[in-house]
C-alpha cells in the first residue's frame, strides 16, 4: 500500500477537524452530555469512521478496506475495555461531570499524539525485525491469558483502584498543585505563584494511562495490517469516537459481565495470528534451521473479521442474557423472602373476592384460630387441620344438627314427601 503525503495530510486534518468541532461544540462550553446528545454523536463517529473506510475500498481495494475496518473494530472493542479504567481516574480525581468532557478529550489528544510516535516506531521495527512479530504474538496471547483471568473473578483494575503512574508523581514533584479545582482551569495563579490544578493532572494520568492500553491494542491492529496508516486511521477514529461513548454507556459497563472473554478471545487469535505470520517469515536460526515454517496457513483477513464480528456479537448477547437471568432470579429471591416474612409474622393473604368460590366461608372465620362457624356440631366436633372451614359447617347425613334432610328420612319434609309420592 503506497500511501502519498496527500494522503498523510488528508487524514491528520481530519483528526484536526474532529478535534476543533469538539473543542467549540462541547468542550467550550462545559456542560454534562445527557444519553440522546451521546447517542447522537456516538453514531456520528462511528459513521464517520465507516466512511472513511469506504473511501479506502474505493482507492485501494477491499483487501485494505478489510483490513482498516477489522483493525477499527478490535481498536474500538478495546477502547470500550479502557473505558473501565478511564472510570476509575476520572472518579478518584472526582471531576465534576460537566467538566469530564474537557478531561477526555484532552487525554485523547495526548493519547493520539503518543500512539502516533509508537506507530511510526513499531512500523520502522518491524520492517527490519520479522522476527519482532513472536515478541507481539507472545505478549497479546499473555494480555488474553490475564483478561480471561480477569473474567474469571482474577483481579482487576476495578478492585485494585487507581494508583498514579511515575509521570504523575513527577509533575506533583515539579509543580505546586492548586487545593481543588478552580472551574476548568489547568493553570492557576495566586500569591505570585502559578499552580497546575487537578484537571490537569487527570489529563497526564488519561493520556499516559491509555498509552499503556496501546502496548497491546497497537501490536493487535498490527497482526491484522502491516500498514502504518490503517494502523493510525483505526485508532484515530476508535479515540476520537470514545469520548462520546464515555458518557453513553457509563454505568451500563458492569452489564458487558462476559466482556473479558470475548476480549481474550479476540486477542487470542491475533496472538496466534502473529505468531503463524512470524513462523512464515522466519529467519531465526534455532526455529526451523532458520528456514520458512508455512505448514499452517495464516488466516485471511475476511476470516478474522468474521471472527472479531462474531466474538463481540457473542459477547453482548450473552451478556444481556445473563442480566435477564439475574433479573429474573433476583426477582424470585425477593418474592420468597417477602414471603418467608409474611409467614413468621402470622399473616395469612387474603384471597380477592372475584377468586373466592360461591358460597365460601367469610375470610374473617378461615383467618383467625378462635373463630368458629355458627352450627350446633362446632361445639362438639373438632376441627382437623386439614380441613377447611367451609367442610366442617357442611351438613352429613340426617345426624344431629344437620338441616332438612333429603328424602324421606327423619327430620324430611313432609311436603316434599307427599309430592314425591304422587
């Protein structure tokens, strides 16, 4: 894939473009996003992004338009997992919300400029170092290793909690830092002295910390393309989209509950992806006598996009799946437990009256151990536990207490009797 320098430009003001409308449309004015206006704009960049990937099918073909949009997808399934610990930062800072968009996009703007210099880096590298493809492969079949570990009650960013990285604790060595935040300033100045505020601060700790996110999200997109600039255009646009998404499906994360899985399977592939790649270029003397190594084929690019599309399709709908179980298993918890309750305290639920069959005894007789029904027997005659109410008050046969018997034994009517006869 030739790229020329138009091409370069083309995409950086692009990215300058994105930039700027946020910086006037959002940021300048600060305020807290509500879901529709993150809806809106989530969609936006992800359209964005699909067009962008268009236009590539048309100038280069669809091999490199496959390999953007699969190396777009991983980087933005990826993001969504950075989104946990960009939570946590934002959250042990306590910036206020409407400040957060501010927070964000500044870290991403660091974070774009850093992953740029990584990209261009990992591309001269791996030009003259084929052998550096083992090294990624390794290490993203690690990275998958620790997220189904993580998946699987192992520790997490979640339970670790947020602890400042060297570049933070370096600026707080260097720089006086203000008490608390003074509206969305980065800088403030007081006493003759100029004091950075915690916002700042927060941007380094996002900028930096997403720096080590792309230490295994780079070298996956670099298992898919071997081009610098898909590998730049799909983090540019998974970025630059993940502000927005930040605020949409903040809170919905712990919803994603096979999030991790998928993850590790996706990165798990790429790992191995890499390390097939690396057998076939081969040129290390103690592999294979430093010869070539092609007994496995390497999958194509049509066959890993299907294979990240699939495994994130999976994954949500899993998810979702076990959410509604919970749901529904918490629900019956509580109805048992009310009921548990309801039982210890004596009280017996009344049945509504539209249920209750034709004839039946007052709720009030059945409800209360010291009622009894009004008939000569209940003096005499006890009452079973596993008889109701209604069946014991009921007449039997012509014995005593029973009420106009049927036929022409005692106590019958004589009038029913004559009228039988004729």
């Amino acid at each position: 894939m030739d790229v020329h320098a138009l091409g370069w430009a083309g995409l950086g003001l692009v990215v300058v473009i994105l930039i700027t409308i946020d910086i006037l449309g959002h940021v300048r004015t600060p305020h807290a996003p509500s879901m529709r206006e993150a809806a809106r704009w989530t969609a936006f960049y992800v359209s964005l992004a699909v067009v962008f990937g268009l236009i590539l099918w048309g100038i280069y073909g669809a091999q490199y338009a496959g390999e953007y949009f699969a190396g777009y997808i991983t980087e933005y399934s990826l993001s969504v997992d950075n989104l946990f610990v960009f939570i946590i930062i934002i959250g042990a800072f306590r910036v206020p919300r409407e400040f957060q968009q501010k927070v964000l996009l500044s870290g991403i703007i660091i974070a774009l400029v850093l992953r740029l210099i990584f990209i261009l880096v990992g591309a001269a590298v791996i030009q003259n170092f084929s052998w550096v493809f083992y090294l990624f492969g390794a290490f993203l079949l690690y990275t998958a290793y620790s997220q189904a570990r993580e998946g699987s009650g192992g520790p997490s960013e979640e339970e670790e909690g947020y602890h400042e990285n060297a570049v933070v604790r370096m600026i707080r060595r260097i720089m006086p830092v203000s008490e608390g935040f003074v509206g969305d300033k980065m800088l403030h100045r007081a006493h003759g002295k100029t004091f950075i505020t915690p916002l700042l601060i927060c941007i380094f700790a996002l900028g930096t910390a997403d720096l080590m996110f792309a230490v295994d999200s780079i070298p996956a997109v670099f298992g898919l393309t071997k081009e610098p600039y898909i590998v730049f255009a799909a983090n540019a646009f998974a970025l630059l989209g993940l502000r927005q998404l930040y605020f949409l499906i903040d809170g919905l994360l712990d919803r994603l509950v096979y999030l991790h899985y998928g993850l590790a399977a996706i990165l798990g592939f790429i790992g191995v992806k890499l390390v097939i790649h690396a057998l076939h270029e081969n040129e290390l003397p103690f592999v294979n006598g430093g010869e070539h190594w092609d007994v496995v084929p390497e999958p194509t690019i049509l066959v890993s996009l299907a294979w990240i599309v699939g495994v994130l399709t999976i994954t949500v709908l899993t998810s979702l799946a076990k959410n509604r179980k919970d749901a529904r298993i918490a629900a019956a918890e509580r109805s048992v437990a009310e009921a548990r309750a309801a039982h210890e305290r004596h009280v017996i639920p009344e049945a509504p009256a539209d249920r209750r069959p034709a004839g039946d005894a007052a709720p009030a007789a059945a409800s209360s151990p010291d009622t009894t029904v009004e008939t000569p027997a209940a003096t005499e005659t006890p009452v079973d536990e596993g008889t109701s109410a209604r069946e014991w008050a009921r007449p039997r046969g012509g014995g005593p207490g029973a009420g106009p018997a049927r036929g022409g034994g005692p106590g019958a009517d004589p009038a029913r009797g004559q009228r039988r006869a004729r």
